[in-house]
C-alpha cells in the first residue's frame, strides 16, 4: 500500500485515508506492507494503528529498491491518488491497483490524466463488494513500448532511424548485438 501525503492538488484528510486503507485490508486476507512518503502526516499512522485490524501492520519509509522490488512481486496494491508517479509505478507492476481517493482541490493535468485512467478501467471498484473479488491484473504497462509503437506511428517514413534503433534492446540487455 502506498501512502503519499499533502499536495496541491487533492485535500489530503488523515481520518479518510486511513479508514479507505482500514477497509481495503479488512477485505482482503494478502499480507500488506505500507510505505508511506515524506509527505505522510504523522497523524495517519497513528490513526491507521487504531483500528484492529491494521494495528499490528508495520509501516513507513521503504528504500527505493526493496518498494520497487515488493510491488514487483505484489497481487495487489492500493495506492493514494496524490501521486502520479506512485500511480504509474503501481500500474506499471502488472499487479490489480486500488486507488485510495482523496478530495480534489483544483482541475489540472495531473486530475485529467487521473480521470482518464479511472475511466479507462484501470483500478479495482472501491465498494466493499468488488473489494471482496479476485480481479485479474492489468496487463503491465512498459513505457519503453509504449513510447516505441508512438515512434512507429510518428516516424514511418524513416527506415534509416528505425533500423539504427532496433539494435538498442539488445545493447541495453548486455546481450551480444
């Protein structure tokens, strides 16, 4: 589970993140690791212990390769809506992302392009009955291919580049070209 914190974009309540997250772990039976941010309010901590069935979970700062290596290897995760990085990292993982919502506190790019998401049908349903439910994972999402079928379309009529470029993957692997 990733926390995040204050932002300029959302209205960040302790109270309501912390029974968002409650819920989320109550219904579902996985071992859960929080990592919280630099951002995180003191007071969600403490507010999220409260309740039994979060009160004995431990949770703060992770390194940035043990976080990146658990949500790797994770089924599911719940992630703040503050943060698109954080989202994107979660998406990117392959595995089934909740997202924990927060008031917003003004349109802008980050909102829009969360909107889009959430239409997209990227995140599980919030309700306690779909947080019940085995949901397959998304597919992961890898930038580098994403960013190379963008090139493809933009680029066609340039073989030259295409063929330069096609031994990148390999010399990136390690892998004789």
């Amino acid at each position: 589970m990733l926390i995040g914190g204050n932002s300029r974009h959302f209205d960040w309540d302790s109270r309501t993140v912390a029974r968002q997250a409650q819920r989320i772990i109550e219904q579902n039976s996985a071992q859960w690791t929080i990592a919280t941010s630099r951002r995180t309010p003191p007071d969600f901590l403490q507010l999220l212990h409260e309740h039994p069935a979060t009160a004995a979970l431990s949770a703060g700062i992770l390194p940035a390769s043990e976080l990146l290596s658990l949500m790797n290897t994770a089924g599911r995760i719940a992630v703040t809506c503050d943060s698109m990085s954080m989202i994107s990292e979660s998406l990117s993982s392959g595995a089934a992302v909740s997202l924990i919502r927060m008031p917003l506190r003004k349109s802008s790019r980050i909102s829009r392009e969360l909107c889009r998401l959430i239409r997209a049908g990227r995140f599980l349903e919030q309700s306690t009955e779909q947080l019940t439910l085995t949901l397959p994972a998304q597919n992961p999402v890898s930038e580098s291919d994403r960013c190379a079928a963008f090139l493809d379309q933009l680029l066609p009529s340039l073989p030259e580049i295409r063929t330069q470029t096609a031994a990148y993957p390999t010399a990136l692997s390690g892998a004789p070209a």
